[in-house]
C-alpha cells in the first residue's frame, strides 16, 4: 500500500551563540504526529515524509517534497509569513496537497480562510485530537469534516463553519516524539547543531491572564506521566542535548516537580547533560519552589536565578488581566531569602498593560528596586496575542487599546543560509491605551530600555543606589532624569545609543524590514535594543561615563566624592583582556553599598582604601565578552567585576 505523505512545517532560526549554532527541535509537530501515529490506521496509510524546521529557501523546500498530501504548519509570531510563503507556493505546485494551519498565532475567527484561499483548513486550540480526526476523515471518500474538533473550514455552498474544540482530558499516556523517534532522522542529517528541546511535565494554566493565551480552553493541568518525563531525560543524556526548556506554566506546582529536579541534577553530575535548563516557576508553592531553586543553580543547571514576576503593580491593572500577585511585603523576603542564598532573582514587569498609567508604571520599577530587585528586572513590551483575552474586540472597547503592526527583531539569530528569503515577520505591540497614550507609551518604552541596561547591567547602579540612599531620590526618578539628559544630549554616548534605539522603535513601526541594530564588533549580528545599548556603552566606556558626569555631578554636591563614585562606578564594569587590576580609592564604597543593598543604614566612610577588581573569566577579546557578559547579563547581571580589599 502506498502512504500518503505528510510534511510538517514549524520553522525557526539558528540561535547563534558566540562561537557555536543551536536550535529547537520542532515540539509541536512532532507531538502530534507522536500521538496521530498511534493509531494503527494513521500509521497504516500515512508516512511522516518532512519536517521543516529550519528557515531554508522556499524554492529548495518545495522542490524536495515528494507528493506531498498534507503539509501541516505550525505558527508562531516568528514564522508565520515564512509559512504563507511556503504554504502558497506548495500549493501552486501541488494543487492537490491540503494546506492546513494551526497555532498560537492563528486568529480565532475566519481571517486565514478568507484573505489566503491556499489554506484549506485551520486547526485552533490543542491539536492532538483534531489533526488525527483530520487524517482519519481525510482518507474517507466523503470526508466528515464536521466530525473532526476545533477545525474551521469552507462550505461547499460559500461562508465557513468552525467546529468546537476539544483537548486531551488525559495526558498520562500522551507519546514522546523524543522516545518514539519522530526526530531521529533530521538529528543524523545535521550533526553540527547543538539541539535544544521543549518539554512537558503537564499542560495548562490555571491562572487566567488577560495578555496570555496560554488557558484559552479554560481547562485545568494535566499531568503527563512520570514514565515519559525520566524516560525523556534518559533521552536528553543519550542524545548529549544542551538545553532544555520545560514548558510547563508553573513548575513546581506539584510535589513530584521536586523529584523530577532531583533527577535531572543526579544525571547531569553522572554525564553532563543538559547542561541549562530554563523554567517558568510556579507562582506559588513558594518553599517547594525555593528549594528547587537552590538544586538548579548549586548544581548549574539554571543560570539566571529564580524567577519572581509581577507583570504590573497597579491594582487596577492587575484587576484588568484578572491576576494577583505576591503581597509586596512577601515580596520582599523572597527577594532577601534568595539573596541570602546567593541565588539571583529576576522580575518581569510588561508595559502597555490595560489601565496602567505612564506614573503607575515608573512608579512600579521604582518599587520593585526599592523592594531589592537590582539584579534582575525584564520589562516587555506588551504583544497583542491573537488569542489572548486582550486581544477581543470587548476588551480592546473597553481599555481603548490600540495596538500596530512592528517588525519582529530576532535579536541574536539568523536565518539560515542568511537572508534566504525576503519574509518580514511581524508581531502587533500595545501602542496605546485609555490610560497611556502613545507619546507616553514611547517615553514608557525608552524609559524601560534605559532602566534595564544602567541598573540591570550596573552602568549606573551604585551612583543611583548612592543617590537613593543619601539624597532621598527614588530611583524611577533618577532615570527619568538619565532619559531627559540623553534626548537632550544626542552627541553624548548614552544620547547616540537612545537616539538609536529610537529610531529602531520607529522605523520597526513603519515596517521596515532592513532595520537592525549590531554592536560595534559583531557588525553582521542582529541584536535587541537593550543589548544594543549595554554593548555600545560597555565598548567605549569611559566616553560614556564622561557623557553623563555633568548630570551626576550636578546630583551630588560633593564634587570630589561625585568624581570619585564615577570613577568607582566605572572601573566596576568588567572589560576584555583586564582580568585584574588594584586601585585606591578614597571612600570606602564597597563596604557602603553592601549595607545600602541590605537596606541597612548605610554610612559611606571617608578613607583610603585599596581595592582589587578580579575576573576569573575574562574575556579575551570583544566577540567572547559580548557572548559572555552582554548576552549573559539578560536576566542575571555579569557585568560586574568581584571587589575585594587588597
């Protein structure tokens, strides 16, 4: 019997990492095709014919499909113009293949069907049960499309029907695309890739946030079994699998979650993989959650610390997205109890949710860094989901959000060959709301970048914690005034960078597809602004600082000590090929900031003191220190130099 064939598509993009390529294996695809193959008639009459999970020439990709019956795509805000391409021009070449959508970026209504007649079908919602009904009813003589959930398809008479969608209840028993096999293939066809991997523990959210479409069915976790999940990380170390990031919503939610980490330590002690993993930690549960913490990073396996988000920290706003957060108070001695730990946090906050003001937004960041979050805070700009709640025309009417088309900055990627197709991918960012209008949502946006790079990356946090704790000026309002004297000072260091990044922001809003920005050694590579603005900083250092000494000294009334915080604040920043270096100072700052950090009452003494500046891991040269310590200090600052007293 000759099978028909199946291609599926989920392309993505090497993730160049200084001097090595990695890149996801395509989860979603192979899932479904791990659980439709299960069925002995799937598996009777179909054959999993290609798996494009790399961007490639569209031409080149149509060319080796080999009668292709069905070709699958999965989409996400980073390929789905590259799929229409693709899609269209499969469709021209085989007329008879089944173009079929589904994923997080396909609207929930009709559009697809209407605007792009080569799409046959949609799929919306999980896809197991819906992409194997499909193949079952499409081998039929009279298909039964009204019998396959979740599918959104033509009449024959003209308009469309859209059938309810249905996931698995049960997920214990759910296939592993790893152990079934389903990737064997492309992993032995390119062996130069350092695989990463998405993995499941359970399915689901049971939280409902309003800019997330993560519980768009309204159905409760399901667990997948212990079996498939050690079986898997018995795959992970027979495949030498480097990352894995674990997709569930709140790990450590469940008490197995522990056992879990405790075997995924034992088994990179014994053989070294994976070597990272990355979490979304539970949002409570929060001394199973902590404990879990310290394994990871004890053992490596995490290095970017815990996290410990708030989104906004408005009532207002959280009341809008339908979240709680952690009390503040609490807050606060999470923060400390992991500090104690030596455990690195990191926040995330999104700007442009519904209701939050330009003032409750500044002011939020500032209390997070009061609340002792310095070394970790990502604010995101807010992406309009498709099927996020946030994105319904209800909600939209009711918070006045508007949002634009930009261009997506795939910061720290490439396509592969580069360039192959000329596809702009895009993604729709919240540009203003009822409660932040569009000029403010800009100096919002600006403002965060600015945040993020000075104090995140410590270019300017000991001068801000300084300024905080003897002046008494709350942090949100010292980068506010950083923000004011950039864009009044556009030939300064810091004012060409935000200039920059501005007009990033702008040219990304027109949709320009040619806009990037590149650090000054690494000219080719595509990077995101705040890594743009830390890189070119951090290259031409004391020209930054000697751009904003002005506004410093004119903070601080002591000239002498202002001269001196600034050159402290500078010589803290780690540099290429300067593993060491020892110099006087006349204050004895480190000792001041430790109590400052602690929110002790901290006395800065004046004495001589003679300091040691080490880097056990210095980069050699700029390309290694914009991998090691401007990629890396993302979500846990590496910028820094350890100071000791000589």
């Amino acid at each position: 019997m000759i099978k028909k064939n199946i291609c599926f598509v989920q392309p993505d993009v090497y993730r160049v990492r200084y001097r090595f390529k990695s890149a996801y294996l395509p989860y979603a695809a192979g899932q479904l095709w791990a659980y439709a193959a299960e069925d002995p008639v799937v598996a009777q009459e179909y054959a999993l014919k290609e798996l494009v999970f790399l961007f490639a020439s569209i031409d080149a990709v149509v060319a080796r499909l080999d009668e292709p019956f069905l070709a699958a795509f999965s989409c996400y805000v980073w390929n789905t113009e590259y799929n229409k391409k693709l899609a269209q021009a499969i469709k021209e070449k085989h007329p008879g293949c089944v173009i079929l959508f589904g994923g997080h970026n396909v609207p929930p209504d009709d559009t697809f069907l209407s605007e792009f007649p080569y799409i046959d079908y949609l799929i919306q919602g999980e896809g197991e049960i819906s992409f194997r009904s499909l193949l079952l009813e499409l081998r039929k003589e009279e298909p039964d499309l009204s019998a396959v959930p979740g599918l959104r398809y033509r009449l024959p008479g003209g308009g469309f029907a859209a059938n309810p969608p249905r996931a698995l209840m049960d997920l214990w028993n759910l296939p592993s695309p790893y152990t079934a096999g389903v990737f064997d293939g492309i992993m032995r066809q390119y062996p130069e890739i350092q695989w990463s991997i998405s993995l499941e523990t359970n399915r689901g959210c049971p939280y409902h946030c309003g800019y997330c479409s993560w519980s768009e069915l309204d159905i409760k976790p399901r667990r997948i079994s212990e079996e498939r999940v050690l079986a898997e990380f018995e795959w992970i170390g027979a495949h030498k699998i480097e990352f894995v990031h674990f997709a569930d919503s709140n790990f450590g939610v469940y008490e197995r979650d522990e056992g879990f980490i405790d075997a995924l330590v034992e088994q990179k002690k014994k053989i070294g993989y994976p070597y990272i993993g990355v979490f979304n930690s539970a949002k409570r549960n929060t001394e199973r959650v902590y404990r879990i913490a310290c394994k990871l990073w004890e053992s490596r396996l995490c290095q970017t610390g815990a996290t410990v988000s708030l989104q906004s920290l408005s009532p207002s706003v959280l009341k809008a997205i339908r979240r709680e957060n952690l009390d503040l108070a609490y807050f606060k001695q999470l923060i400390n109890l992991y500090n104690s730990s030596k455990i690195p946090t990191y926040s995330e906050l999104i700007l442009g949710l519904p209701g939050e003001t330009f003032e409750s937004f500044c002011s939020g960041v500032g209390t997070l860094l009061e609340l002792g979050q310095h070394d970790g805070l990502v604010i995101y700009p807010c992406i309009l989901l498709p099927n996020a709640e946030m994105a319904s025309p209800e909600m939209r009417r009711r918070y006045g959000i508007r949002a634009q088309r930009f261009v997506l900055n795939m910061g720290g990627t490439e396509k592969i060959p580069p360039a192959v197709e000329d596809v702009t991918e895009y993604y729709y960012l919240v540009t203003a709301t009822d409660a932040m209008s569009e000029e403010e949502m800009t100096r919002g946006y600006l403002f965060s970048i600015l945040l993020q790079v000075l104090h995140m990356f410590a270019l300017t946090r000991w001068i801000a914690v300084y300024l905080r704790h003897a002046y008494g000026l709350r942090y949100e309002e010292f980068y506010l005034r950083m923000l004011d004297f950039a864009l009044k000072n556009p030939s300064s260091i810091l004012g060409k960078l935000i200039a920059d990044v501005a007009n990033f922001r702008e040219e990304t809003k027109k949709a320009h597809s040619d806009c990037t920005l590149n650090l000054p050694y690494e000219a080719g590579k595509n990077v995101q602004e705040i890594l743009y603005l830390f890189g070119g900083a951090s290259f031409r250092l004391r020209e930054f600082y000697d751009g904003i000494g002005g506004l410093v000294m004119e903070l601080i009334r002591d000239g002498a000590l202002a001269t001196e915080l600034i050159r402290y604040q500078c010589e803290s920043i780690r540099q290429p090929c300067m593993p060491l270096k020892t110099l006087a100072f006349a204050y004895d700052f480190p000792s001041y900031f430790q109590d400052a950090l602690q929110n002790q009452n901290a006395v800065l003494e004046k004495k001589n003191v003679l300091l040691r500046f080490e880097d056990n891991d210095n980069p050699p040269d700029w390309p290694t220190y914009g991998f090691e310590v401007v990629f890396r200090s993302v979500r846990h600052c590496k910028s820094l130099y350890n100071i000791t007293n000589a």
